[in-house]
C-alpha cells in the first residue's frame, strides 16, 4: 500500500508568473529625474555669471536642481523668498527641490503659494498635480492637472501627467486618451509612448502595446524597460522562446535589473528549467536579498532539482523574515516530507492550519504524514476536517479509503475509493481494482 506522493502537483497551488503590473505612474518620476531644469523669466540675462552676479543664491539653487546632489537648493530659494515673497517662479522652484527630495507635503504648499502669488501659473498646477501623484492622491493630481490644461491647451506635460494619474485610478481608456494628446502634441515624446502601451496591455490590446513599444526603441533604443513590458506580453501570449529573449534584452541594457532577473527565472521554471530558473533567482537575491519572492519561487524550483535542503533553507530565510508567511510553512512543510521529516512538517503544516483554518491543503498533508508515523487516528481526524473544508477533494478521499482498509473497514474505504474515482482521482481507480472488492 505504500506509494509515493507527488505533493507538489496534488496539493499546492500552480506556481504562476507575478510580475509588477504597470510602471506608468513610476515612468512620470523617472522622466523628472532626468529632466534639465531651465529657469526661462523675461530679460533674463544670457550667461549663468551674469545671472550670478545678479542673484547668486537664486541662480546657485537653480543650478543645483541640475545636479544628483540637489538637497541644497530649498535653502538657496529660502533665501531668494525672503528677499521677495511675491514671486511664484521662486515658490515653484522651491517646491520642484522638495519634490525631488520627496518632501511631498511641503512641496504642495510651495506649489499652492505660486498659484496664490500668480493664479494663471500652469506650470504650478502642473508640477502640484505631479506631486500628488507621488502622494497617490489621484483625484487631487486629476483636478490640478485639469486646471493647468484650461489654462494652457497645449501644455504636452500636463496631459502626460493626467495621463500618469488615471492610471493610478485603473482608468486606462482615459490614460490613453491623454497618452495620445501628448504624442499629438509631441510626436517624439517617448515616455508618451511606453506608458500608453502599457496602459493597452491593461486592456489586453496587445498588438497596440507591441506598436508603441516598437515607437519608444525607435525613439531611444536602450531603453530597457520596453524591453521589459515586451517580454511581459509575449509571455502572456505564450511566446516564451521571445519573452526570454527580451528579458535578456533588458538584462543586457540594465545589468542590475532585478525584476527582470526574477521573471525571466519564473519563465525558466515554467518551460522546466528549473536550473536556469535557479541562477536568474540568485542574480536576483543578489541584487535584493530582501526579496523574499526570490527566494520563495529558488525554494520551489530548487524542490523541482530534489535540492530539498537547499529549498529547506531558503523556505527558512523566509519563515525568520516573515513569521506570517503561510505559504513558506506549507512549502517547507513539503521539504520536509520529501526529507522525510515527518514530524516537523507536521508542526509547519500545523502552524499553517494556526495561520489558515481553512487551508484544507495543510490538513491533507498533516494527515499524510500522520499515516506515515502510522497515527492513524490523526490523520483521520485531518482528513475528516479537509473535506469538511473542500468536499471535492479527491486525493483525501483516496487516502482517507487506506487507512479504512488498513483497518478492516472495507466498506468505508470502497465509498471512499468510489468518491475519489468519481473526482477523478486515477490512484483510486487502481486500488478499487487490487483491494475493492
């Protein structure tokens, strides 16, 4: 009567692909930070030292929102505000230097205080919309943006921005629409480009995304993000062969590029290269080792290899960074039984029943275990409370039958076995054929 479980494939759920949704709304940041600040006034004199001389404090905050070490500027325009406090140009910098920062809420006051001192300054709804994006204040950034494009119907980046803000709200449509007033507007705005083929691939209009994707590598050809997004869809499409080959696009654009890393690894695992998978896991540990993710699908894959102790560990690494981390106790659980561990999978299975009542695949496999340290009364106890859980569960019934027959409870266990066949478990079939009659 003793058989070998595949406990992987009967009990757990199918390891899928989880990728991070969509970049849009991170796109519009990365757009700023690469952004050159110009200071454009009325007589302006031409030369940075003319300008200097002039205002000095003014212009070295200025220069200073060009440079990665920007924390000084909010100090220089201090400064300028004490001098003059009527000027908006001076309130707008000030709040572009916080919001680089992300001194989000200090940001949004310099933004409103331009807007008091000069009620027509488009910029300053514009750069306020953008803040309460960062702040996830949508609707906000939605009627500033609003106001910024009343003001100026042809200001591309207010549209963009909107743009960046209906898809914090999920409203793709709405996101395209403004996506494509700003490639109208600008036809060369490559940001434009990439965020509205992801907000199509929201909309599952593929061969759209694809043709703005193909604009943005045309537009700016090391662009690894794209790549990215594109990898994404053709694994959605089942292209995998070209996923992969994307991802490692990516890779080779952006050698750090963790998330690309792991999911290039999940799309390994799932055309069962399971040591592929591994290495692209650990590229991605290394570049992360906080991301527990990682090392959640290595332990799976490494469980794939019959590297139980190695999936152990990394089941483990987990369990000590998040207690609460169901899934990891029933992963090690596993490791565990396949180790040959059979008490101590018990107790993570055990812990996970603490954690999820409900999980009827932890009882199963306790009570497998269970009836492997012949403790048959609890194993039937765990059975019993699994169907009671999941009544279609067809391997418990199949179990459940062997104890029944190894107890001389014939009867039990062929309507058990009948059951089991009947939810088309194939082990039932063959032990109804050598023990039900």
């Amino acid at each position: 009567m003793i058989r070998l479980y595949s406990f992987i494939a009967v009990c757990f759920p199918a390891f899928t692909f989880a990728y991070n949704s969509n970049h849009c709304v991170d796109t519009g940041a990365k757009q700023a930070k690469n952004k050159e600040y110009r200071l454009v006034s009325k007589n302006a004199p031409e030369s940075f030292e003319d300008r200097l001389a002039i205002n000095p404090r003014y212009e070295t905050a200025s220069a200073l929102l060009k440079l990665p070490d920007f924390n000084g500027a909010p100090g220089d325009f201090n400064h300028v505000i004490q001098l003059d406090d009527t000027s908006a140009l001076v309130y707008d910098n000030r709040e572009t230097a916080k919001n680089k920062s992300r001194d989000i809420e200090g940001g949004n006051d310099e933004y409103t205080k331009a807007i008091i001192s000069d009620p027509g300054n488009y910029i300053a709804y514009n750069n306020r919309g953008r803040a309460k994006i960062i702040a996830k204040d949508y609707n906000g950034a939605i009627n500033d943006l609003d106001q910024a494009i009343i003001l100026n119907p042809k200001y591309t980046q207010a549209y963009f921005n909107r743009g960046n803000a209906k898809v914090g709200l999920n409203d793709y449509e709405g996101a395209i629409a403004d996506y494509t007033q700003t490639i109208l507007l600008n036809g060369r705005y490559v940001f434009a480009f990439k965020n509205r083929g992801e907000a199509k691939a929201q909309l599952h209009d593929y061969k759209g995304a694809m043709a703005d994707y193909a604009k943005a590598i045309i537009l700016y050809s090391p662009y690894a993000e794209v790549y990215y997004d594109k990898a994404k869809i053709k694994s959605d499409l089942s292209d995998f062969d070209g996923a992969i080959d994307d991802f490692t696009h990516a890779i080779s654009l952006k050698p750090g590029y963790m998330v690309a890393y792991y999911d290039r690894g999940l799309l390994a695992y799932k055309q069962q290269d399971y040591k592929g998978a591994i290495s692209d896991f650990n590229e991605a540990i290394g570049l992360s080792p906080d991301f527990l993710k990682a090392y959640y699908s290595r332990g799976i894959a490494e469980s794939k290899t019959e590297d139980f102790e190695a999936a152990f560990a990394d089941y483990t690494k987990i369990i000590e960074s998040n207690p609460g981390y169901t899934d990891a106790y029933l992963w090690r659980g596993a490791a565990n039984m396949d180790l040959k561990n059979f008490i101590r999978a018990i107790d993570d299975f055990n812990k996970v029943i603490t954690l999820a009542p409900d999980n009827a695949c932890a009882l199963y496999l306790a009570g497998v275990c269970e009836e492997k340290l012949y403790n048959y009364g609890n194993a039937m106890l765990d059975f019993d409370r699994a169907i009671k859980i999941n009544p279609q569960y067809a391997e418990v019934y199949n179990s459940r039958a062997e104890i029944s027959y190894r107890l001389g409870k014939r009867s039990e266990a062929r309507s058990d076995w009948k059951k089991a066949i009947e939810l088309g478990n194939t082990a039932a079939v063959d032990n109804m054929k050598k023990y039900g009659k």
